[in-house]
C-alpha cells in the first residue's frame, strides 16, 4: 500500500513530494531531493479530510508534528485521505497482534553487566502494557518486571557497554540484540530468528506510548528496522570472513552485478542514479546474446599473439609472452581502477542520502558513523596499495621496453645476417616500434590516473575525517550545553537547600514557641473541664425544672387548645362538604335551567403558551389570561391596561386534560341514545387547538375517540335490552362547497360527486349524494376516519403549520329499539372541527390559501349572523347565507342539543382575536333555544 506525489504544504506555501509507505509518511524536497521529515502514522496518528482538498495530518511520533496540505484537486485529496486511514488501520492492527504475541510471552537471552553472562528466561508483557516481566516460567506472582513507564528510550544492535564487555554475545547474532534504556542502568536482550521484529517494534510502540521519553524517543519504521537488521546481518558475515563492512559491502555488490549479462558495471552506474525519493525501484539492462561481445576488451597490439590461438615457436616464446602480458595487465587495472572510483562516487551518494535517515538515532548514528570512517580509512590503505602495484607495474613496463629494445637489436643483427629475410625483419620492427610507442602512451596515462585517485582519496579522506569531526563536535556541544544545564540545576537545587534549611530554623522556634503555648492551654484545658462539670450538674438541674414547668404549662392550655382545633377542624370539613353540596347542586339547578331554557351551553379552554409566545407576554406582571373559579376567565388587554371577564359553563386552563373536556360533555354527548339529536364543534381563531381538542393525539385523543369509545360502550352494555344501529358519515365545507370525505373519487381538486343540502318541510336537514357506513366497533370508526383525513384539505400558514382549510362535519346516525316496549328512539350527533377564523395580515396567505381564508372566514361570520339574529330573536334568519349555517339549522333551529367549545390563544400577540371569540361565544351563550325533544316513534302494538 504506497502512494507518491505532491501536495503543497500550507505552512512554508511550497509544493513537496511525499512518499506513504508501510504507515510511515516521508516529505522531500523533491521526487530526488534529500528527505526533509518522517513520521509514523501508526503512533497516534490522527488524518482529517477538510474542504476544498485541504488534508490535516497530526502526529506524536518521532515527534509532535501538525501539518495541513492541500491536494491539486478533491478527488486527488480523497484518494490521500482513504489511503490514509487504510494505513493508520493496518498499521494499529499490525502494533495490536504484535502485543498479543508480546502477552502471550517468549524466550529471550539477559545479559548480566555485573558477571558478564548470559541467561535464558521467559519474558511477556502485562495485560495493559505498561510492564516487562520475566521468569523461569510465566506466573502471577513469581516474576522480575521493569516499569515501561520508566524507560527513555530502546537501542537495536549490541552497542550498549554490556554487550560490548560481555565474552559471550558472540553467541547471539547482532541482529538479534537490543537494549532498554533505564536512568542509571540498561535491559540488554537477544530474541531468536524473527522475532526480533515482534520484541523490538512492539517495545517501541509500547515505549513510546508509556516511557519518558514518550513522544520525543527516535521511533524506527518498519523498514528502516529491516534496511538497519540487513546491515547488522552484512556486518556480521563481514566479521566472519575477517574483512570491513564496507569491502564485503563493496566484494556482494560485485558478485550481484555479475549476475546480469552485458555490462555490470554500467548497470550499477545507473541504478545509483536512478535511486530516487523513497526508494524507487530500477530496472535490469535486458540480456541479449551478443551482450558479451559489447565488453570492452584490452586492445591487442598489432603482430601479438594470443597464447590461445596461436602457437609459440623456441625462439619468439619468451617475449611475446611477457609483451601479451604487459598489455592484459594494463588494461585490467585501469578497467579495475575506474571501477573502484565509481563505486566510491556511488558510495559517497549512498551516503549522503542515508544521513537523513539516521541522523536522529543518537549514539546509533554516532557509532555508524564511525564505522563508516574506518570503512573509507581502510578503502583508502586499499587504493594505496593498488597504487604501489600500478607503480611495480609501470617499472614491469620499463623492463619490457628494455626487452622489447633487445629484441629489436636481435631482429637487425638476424637482418644483417639473413638477407633473405630481410622483407619479414622490416615488418617485425616498424611492429615492435608501433607496440613501444603504445604502451610508453599507456604508461603516461597509467600515471596521470594515479595522479587523480591519490587526489580524490586525500579529499575523501578528508571530507570523511571532516565530517566525523563535526559529529564530535556537535557532540560536544552538546555535552557542554547539558553541563551548562546540570551547573544552573545544581545552583537552584543549592538555592532550595538554603531555603529549606531557614524554613527548618523558623519552624524550630515555632515549636518551642507552640510547646509554651501548648502548656498553658493544657492549664486552661482543666479549668474548663472543670467548669464544664459544674454546668453540667446546673444543666441536669435546669432540664429537671423545665420539665415540670412544660408538663403543668401543657396540662394548662395546650390541652384545651387541642380540642378547639379539632372542633374547628371538624367544622370546616362539615362546610366544605356542605359547599361542595351546594355547588354540585347549583350546577344541576343551572343544567335543568339551561335544558329548560334551551341555551347553547359554551366551553372555554385555553391552550398552553409557546416558548416564542412568551416574549410578548405584559412586562409589568400581568398575565394575559387569568382564571376565577372554574365558569370565570380573565382577558387582559396589554394596550390599554384593561382586563375583561367573561363567564361560561365551564373554563379549562392550560393545564387541563381532555379527559377533563369529555367528562364534562359526556351526558350531553351521550344522549343521543335516547332520540336527541346532539352537536358539539369546536370554534377560534387558527391555531388555538380546536383539532387538538376534537380529535387530538393517537396517544392521548380527543372528543371524536372518547364520545364514540362511550358510545360504543353503552350499546354493549344495553345489549340484551336493546337492538341499536349506529351509522357514520363524514363530509367538510370547503371553499363553500359540500363534499363527501368517504366517498371513492373524493380529492382536494378532483371531480366529485355533487353533495347538496336540503331543508326539509319539517325543518330538517338531509344531505344528497352523501355515503353512511355502518360501524360496529371504535375500530370501524378509526378506518373511516383516516380515509377522511387523506382526503380533507390542510396548509401551512405562518399562524398554525398544519392548518385545517375547511370545516369537517362527523356525524353518527343512532337507531335505538326497545326489544320490552317497541318503542323506536332516532337520534344524531355532529362533532365539528370548525376551520380557523384568520388574520389573513398575520397568516400570510396568498393565492389558493387567501382565497381559502376568506371562504372560512365568510361562514363563520354568517354563523356569527345567525348567532345575533337567534339571540335578537329576529324573524328572519339568514341560515342560508352559508352552507355552515344550512347544516346546523336543525341544531341552532331548536329541538336539539348544542355545544360550543371555545378555543383560546393566551399569548399577547393574539389578544384582540381571543377577546373577539370570547365576545361571540358570550353572545351564543345567551341564545335560547327551547327544549331539546327526543325524536321516538310508538310501537304499532
């Protein structure tokens, strides 16, 4: 799971390359410049994906590090985001298997500073982690253990003085070895084979979450844990074949290039170069057949024999030998010599780009470099003895010039003699002179190559020797700095010690001080124990006289008193029994009255306040509606500082509940089982909870529920008396027009079917092409009911969001029989949930909604007519200005039972509404119907 690319760091506002590998974050300067900053993921880290490609990054390892990035585009920055947290993931969950092996314990080798030995036990960590135990065997309570919390730091390799002193660490391979860094001491450890991973990236984690050093302890990544166990494991084999790390470094780099065809040298050439940012991989020059024959080869110069082609004669043996072999020698070690200056150029490269890496591991990288300069150290006394046999090998050359000037000698002294070869001598000399010319070029530039590697050694040499200096340097500095550090600690801790002992002084004499004291108040201390013994013999004394003085007091007068009380008591329960008496039998007197009289019997409730309401409410105390008894409510008018009562049947505050409102209508309600025809609505302006109260919650319902749940009930209960139908029918007024909620083609705009209403001759009301349905339970009724609600037209104003827009009309058609007499009894009830009057101002409706408003507040302003018309006594009345008032004429006509509910807003804000509905309502109140007759018919026997 890897990722490369660019993202520009808000913080310095440059672009960097960034390389996510293995849960460990690398930032570069560039895809092939030097490593700037690394930090592990798996350690606390925390990525979160911001808007416009914004990435934030937090991590605590190696050290608190906080960055924000932004991505080229959202999509590039998501990819980042999602690779992220896939690596936090596996990352953690790697650390977390790790710890449960770590749990679960393993054998590892102690070394002992003290006797220089070895041992072997069981360690295993506790189960929150924060302690390393041991033991012959794992157990609760025999074991040694070091607190994680205590430890500063982990070093991997034998580097620590235990390891270095003790004789037997040879026996561990040093890959295998690590130490835990105490104040004052080390844990020095050796795992077997590959748990090494497990021990030493689990610790760390575990150390660096728990020890103190925490988050500012060098972490090594998982890789680097491997690149650092590989180089343990080379410098090992290096110290087995009795060799530097870096000349078996340089002997296994060698053997690896060999195993490509072609050119292996160039190939390594390349891939140092090619080696960029986080390790980018390279590939092999392709093998080809003729990849051989594009080796460069020694040259051969012209009229030498190769001894593997040709054959030596007696005579030219000796020579041409030692010319074949001047030639191969030179070329193999100025091949050998180029070679060696190219690894060393990619040497020093590797170098550079490593000291990023390990720069931040302490004495680790400290002792790495130093093994580093005794490997250039001795690569230098290498080349100089390589330089020593170029040099024995260019007087080789002058002594085959001596030779090869014999041979010339030789060959004119045979030409003087042999005239006859005379053509084949001239060849062989301008040969020879042709093959010395060659190699005298040769051995010039033999020597101008010595001249160049003795200069790059001193320099390498120096750069080395220089950059080993300025780590000692820095070292130092360091050391003093501490020093520095130590020598102001130790000045405060002097300036403490003075202070303690003048504070150790002071307290002295405060003692001898409090001892004085301590004396005198012993002294006081008797005197008022002694005293205190005198006032508890007076104390005995005055409880004894207090008690007779209280027994004959309350013989005196509480006694008497006591009985008066509850004579009293007794006499004010007597009264209010007798009041409640009156009360109940004054409501009855009123009730007969009011059924003498025929009024409309008017309900006033209010409903609870809002928490928006309560802004508006008067500031100087007064509250906007006001209760007296349970038939008196108060409307206070925050304008003009006045307060109007007005007085109904009953009054519900807010608090009340609906089963209040239905106990009270219940007997009217119920009524029309004996031949009464009943109408119960409910009136106010939008919004004041007249829904609420007719048909209210599934939870806690309304009138609609409980009158018909009774009547349901009373038939059950008259069953074996009586034979009682009860039929439904719902329908509204909406924009003036009658519908049939029931009906199956019913819709807010669609076509419907035409529902007229029509008087009777007799004054009754009949309805046309509306459906009734028989209903024989409380659940018939809620089916019904909840197709009419699909169908009934609602809105949203800025008064009331679920605003009924039409008047809906329940009504229940009753056929009572006596199964004794035969006697017929005709009755029906209406419960209406009249559509709120509206400040169209207020409500904010417009369009559909205004036009809606107005039809609503149309009817009920002609029932307000019908209303005073009815109350004036008036000969005419205008029922037939509405289709409200058309269909409540056998109700308001007389011979019927009417209730009127009164709904209220007691906010400020709608004060003028509410002293308008109440005003109506009084006024209906006031109406006088006659008495209700029951509709019966005789039986024909």
């Amino acid at each position: 799971m890897e990722r490369r690319g660019y993202l520009l760091n808000d913080s310095t506002g440059r672009k960097e390359y960034f390389v996510l590998r293995k849960g460990v974050l690398r930032s570069y300067r560039s895809d092939r410049g030097e490593l700037l900053k690394q930090i592990h993921l798996a350690h606390s880290g925390e990525v979160n994906l911001l808007h416009d490609g914004v990435l934030e990054i937090k991590a605590h390892s190696p050290y608190t590090w906080e960055y924000t990035l932004v991505a080229s585009t959202e999509e590039d920055a998501e990819h980042w985001y999602d690779l992220f947290q896939n690596c936090i993931i596996e990352s953690q969950k790697s650390i977390q298997n790790m710890i449960e092996l770590l749990r679960n314990g393993a054998q590892l080798v102690k070394y002992n500073y003290s006797n220089y030995k070895r041992t072997r036990r069981l360690f295993w960590i506790s189960d929150n982690g924060d302690e390393l135990r041991w033991g012959k065997q794992k157990s609760l309570t025999d074991y040694s253990k070091v607190d994680l919390r205590d430890c500063i730091g982990i070093i991997y390799g034998p580097v620590t003085t235990t390891f270095v002193r003790c004789q037997e660490t040879g026996k561990d391979a040093p890959y295998c070895c690590f130490s835990l860094l105490f104040m004052g001491r080390t844990l020095d450890l050796a795992s077997y084979g590959d748990m090494i991973n497990i021990w030493f990236l689990g610790l760390q984690y575990l150390i660096s979450r728990y020890g103190t050093g925490g988050q500012s302890m060098p972490v090594l990544s998982d890789s680097q844990f491997v690149v650092k166990k590989g180089q343990y494991k080379v410098m090992e084999r290096a110290h087995q074949l009795g060799v530097t790390y870096m000349r078996h470094l340089v002997l296994s780099v060698k053997e690896m290039g060999g195993m490509y065809a072609g050119d292996s040298e160039q190939f390594w050439r390349h891939s140092i170069r090619a080696f960029g940012a986080g390790g980018s991989p390279y590939k092999p020059p392709p093998r080809s057949p003729d990849a051989r024959s594009k080796l460069p080869v020694p040259k051969q110069l012209p009229g030498v024999r190769s001894a593997d082609n040709v054959k030596r004669t007696k005579d030219d043996d000796a020579p041409m030998a030692n010319g074949n072999g001047v030639a191969t020698s030179g070329g193999k070690n100025t091949e050998a010599l180029e070679l060696e200056i190219q690894r060393l150029q990619s040497e020093n490269e590797r170098l550079k780009a490593t000291s990023g890496d390990i720069s931040g591991d302490g004495s680790t990288a400290l002792k790495f470099m130093e093994e580093r300069c005794r490997d250039l150290e001795g690569q230098v006394i290498n080349m100089q003895q390589q330089i020593k046999q170029q040099q024995h090998s260019s007087s080789q050359d002058g002594t085959t010039l001596s030779n090869l000037r014999k041979q010339v000698e030789q060959y004119q002294a045979e030409l003087a003699t042999e005239k006859g070869g005379r053509r084949r001598g001239e060849t062989k000399v301008t040969e020879l002179e042709n093959q010395l010319t060659a190699l005298t070029s040769e051995k010039t530039s033999l020597e101008a190559t010595v001249a160049t590697l003795e200069t790059r050694l001193q320099n390498e040499a120096a750069a080395a020797i220089e950059s080993k200096t300025s780590v000692l340097e820095r070292a130092n500095n360091e050391q003093a700095q501490r020093i520095e550090e130590l020598t102001v600690e130790c000045g405060q801790v002097s300036k403490a010690r003075d202070d303690l002992a003048a504070k150790n002084e002071a307290l002295r004499k405060q003692i001898s001080g409090n001892e004085e004291q301590k004396s005198k108040l012993r002294n006081l201390f008797v005197s008022l124990l002694s005293k205190a013994k005198d006032l508890q013999i007076l104390q005995t004394e005055l409880k004894s006289a207090v008690s007779v003085e209280l027994r004959q007091f309350q013989d005196s007068y509480f006694v008497p008193l006591g009985r008066g009380v509850k004579s009293m008591g007794n006499s004010i329960a007597n009264m209010q029994d007798s009041f409640k008496n009156v009360q109940a039998e004054r409501r009855r007197l009123h009730n007969m009255v009011l059924e003498l009289k025929g009024n409309i019997r008017v309900f006033a409730r209010v409903r609870p306040i809002s928490d928006n309401e309560k802004d508006s409410e008067p500031k100087d105390g007064n509250k906007t509606v006001q209760f007296s008894e349970e038939t008196k409510v108060g409307i206070y008018n925050d304008y003009d500082a006045r307060k109007k009562w007005f007085e109904f049947d009953r009054c519900f505050w807010p608090g009340s509940q609906q089963q209040d409102v239905f106990v009270e209508a219940a007997p009217l309600a119920t009524s029309v089982l004996d031949g009464y025809n009943v109408t119960i609505f409910a009136y106010g302006q939008t919004g004041s909870g007249k829904t609420y109260t007719m048909r209210g919650p599934k939870e806690d319902p309304g009138l609609y529920t409980r009158v018909l749940s009774e009547l349901f009930k009373l038939v059950d209960e008259k069953k074996g008396s009586s034979r009682i139908a009860l039929r439904l029918q719902i329908t509204e007024i909406y924009n003036e027009q009658l519908r049939d909620l029931l009906s199956s083609n019913t819709a807010p705009s669609g076509p419907t079917k035409k529902v007229d209403v029509k008087l009777g001759q007799d004054g009754s009301v009949n309805l046309t092409n509306v459906e009734d349905y028989p209903v024989k339970g409380i659940q018939d009724v809620f089916k019904l009911m909840n197709e009419a609600d699909a169908n009934r037209a609602v809105a949203c104003t800025d008064m009331n969001e679920y605003s009924s827009r039409s008047h809906q009309i329940l009504t229940v058609k009753v056929e009572n029989e006596s199964l004794e007499t035969g006697t017929q009894y005709f009755g029906k009830i209406h419960l209406i949930d009249l559509a709120g009057s509206e400040n169209v101002g207020k409500s904010g409706a417009t369009g559909q909604t205004l036009k809606e408003a107005q039809n609503i507040n149309k009817s009920l302003s002609a029932l307000g007519d019908v209303i005073q018309s009815l109350q004036s006594k008036s000969s005419h009345v205008p029922y037939r200005n509405s289709k409200l008032t058309m269909m409540l004429k056998d109700s308001l006509g007389g011979d019927a039972k009417m209730l009127m509910i009164v709904q209220c807003s007691p906010a400020q804000s709608n004060v003028t509404e509410t002293l308008s509905t109440l005003t109506f309502a009084a006024r209906a109140r006031s109406v006088e119907l006659g008495k209700a007759k029951r509709n019966v018919r005789a039986s024909e026997a």
